[in-house]
C-alpha cells in the first residue's frame, strides 16, 4: 500500500454506496433471507450475506436460482423495497464527511450494484443527493461494477477522466478491483484488518478506517 506522503490530492472521489456511506446489511440480509426461503434454498447467516453480497443482481442471482432467478428477483424487490428506507442508516460520520468533501469543490460520484432506483431514493432520503454529480446503480451501464462502464457513467460531464487524479473509495474487493480496472486510486474503507484473500489480486493503495478519517487524510496532502 502506498503511504499518503506519496500522493497528490484527489479532484474527484467516486464512492461505493453499501456499507461505505450507509449501513445496509440488515436490510440486504433480511430481504435475501426472504427470499432464500421462498426459493427452497438454505438462507445464510449475516456473516455469509456480508462475505458473499458483492456483485450485481443481474449477475449473481441466475448462478443461485437458475432459470427461476427473476422469480427470485421479483421477490427480493419486493421484501427490499418495504424495508430499505425506515432501516436505512448512515454509517457513522458519513454525512458530515460528505459535506465537507463537497465543500472542499471536490467532484463526487458513486457507483453501486444496488439497483439504480434504489440507490437514488436512499440518497434523496437522506438529503445526499445534492453532494453527487451522478449515482450510477446496477442496471444503469451497460455491465455494472467492477466492469468500467459504470466509470464513464459516473464522470460524465464532470470532466473528468480515470486517473490518480480520481479515487474510488469502498469496502469490498469488487471496488478495488473497477479502481485497478479503470486507473483509478484504489481507497479502502475499513475500520479493521482487511481480508487478505479479498485484496490479494486487487490491493488498496490507501486505507482509511471511515470517511471522516478520509476527509483528514485529504486535508493533509
């Protein structure tokens, strides 16, 4: 991992959504567990939910449902979507770091495999939709995270392209690896020891443990 005395500040942040700015896992757990047991299938545990939910629907569900997957998805959709705005809950201090990063005439941006809409009524909930240029979800590109067209998507108009001049800010491999893909700086977001297995093809090149820590960590270059 690079130290951040080797870096310049970024012009632009693209952030990952789930369990980077907001606390979903509850919600994703409850609405999989939903699912899994009108499906006949085994649900998992939270700890599985949380080592398992990275990529989009559209990819994950026909490998765990087959031919009957958008059975599966209609009922996801509909156990989620009675849930997700009166459990939604920001993780700590991402609000207020997200004011002052866009205060500081930074470009912000997010990329998510949570589906489009969704992604957009959360952040219009909770009063964040303003902080971002664009909140690409799955199903908003052509292929979703971590292929690079939801980066295009999300720079658009900002004038901005994928360099070390952008970072991609996220918990998960899968936002590692559309950073590496794309060019640009891979940031992890993680309070503890990060799982080496995870990161091992696609590395961070910076560690924070939240985004106010992230918001120091720029004010510092």
């Amino acid at each position: 991992m690079t130290g951040a005395n080797d870096m310049t500040p970024p012009r632009a942040l693209i952030f990952d959504w789930d369990n980077t700015l907001v606390d979903t896992w509850p919600t994703i757990h409850e609405a999989l567990r939903q699912t899994f047991e009108a499906m006949g299938v085994e649900p998992w545990t939270l700890e599985q939910t949380r080592q398992r939910v990275r990529r989009s629907m559209r990819e994950s569900f026909p490998e765990l449902f087959g031919d009957q997957w958008t059975k599966a998805r209609d009922i996801f959709y509909d156990a989620y979507e009675q849930v997700h705005l009166t459990s939604l809950t920001p993780c700590a201090g991402a609000g207020e770091g997200l004011a002052a990063l866009a205060s500081r005439d930074l470009y912000l941006g997010v990329i998510s495999n949570k589906t489009g809409r969704y992604l957009r009524s959360e952040a219009q909930h909770l009063g964040w939709n303003g902080y971002f240029g664009k909140l690409v979800g799955a199903g908003d590109a052509a292929r979703d995270k971590p292929a690079p067209e939801p980066v295009a998507h999300a720079l658009e108009g900002s004038g901005f392209a994928p360099t070390d001049d952008v970072w991609m800010v996220g918990d998960a491999g899968i936002d590692m690896e559309i950073a590496h893909i794309s060019g640009m700086v891979p940031v992890l977001v993680s309070a503890g020891d990060p799982d080496p297995v995870e990161f091992e093809t696609h590395p961070p090149r910076l560690r924070v443990a939240n985004i106010d820590a992230l918001v120091r960590l720029i004010d510092g270059l």
